[in-house]
C-alpha cells in the first residue's frame, strides 16, 4: 500500500514537472515575456521623454518669440536686422592635399 501511495505522489509530482516545464505557461514562456516587457518598458520610456519634449516645444513656441526666432535662424538661415552672418566653410579634402 505503501509503494502505490510514493508511486502515486511520484507521478503527481511528475505531471507538475512537465506542466512546469513544457506546458502553456511554461518557464521559458515566461521568461521571454518578461524579456519582452523589459524591452517594451524601455522604448515607452523613450517615447514619453520625447512627448515631453515635443510638448515642452509646443509650449515654448505658442508663448515665447525665441523658440520662434530660434528656428527661423536654425531652418530657415536667418538673421535678425542689423546682425551680420558669417558662415565658415572647412576646406575640401583636396584643397588640404594640394
């Protein structure tokens, strides 16, 4: 009686071990979800510093002229009256070499 009993807990433990490891939510399964989520955290981390920062933007620019004025010198090159422009250009690769 003895013997069937061990057997029998044996084989429950056994059932437990493969639905452990192979079955549905087995542990490779849920070691790669977490893998997942470390990488899903991470790039919503990215996002939400951009949103701040396009928000932070859009602030600046609906209320400050220099957010405004910075931008038309950085995109569209230019200068305020009276203020001169200097552009420095780096020699070519072949002027160097000549």
């Amino acid at each position: 009686m003895f013997r069937w009993f061990i057997a029998l807990l044996l084989l429950i433990l056994l059932g437990l071990q493969y639905r452990l490891w192979f079955g549905d939510a087995n542990i490779f399964h849920i070691l790669d979800l977490q893998e997942k989520i470390a990488v899903q955290v991470d790039e919503n981390e990215r996002l939400q510093m951009r949103n701040r920062q396009l928000e932070a933007e859009v602030t600046d620019l609906k209320k400050g002229l220099s957010a405004i004025e910075e931008r038309a010198r950085s995109d569209q090159g230019m200068v305020r009256e009276g203020e001169t422009f200097y552009q420095l250009v780096e020699p070519s690769v072949e002027a160097i070499e000549n």
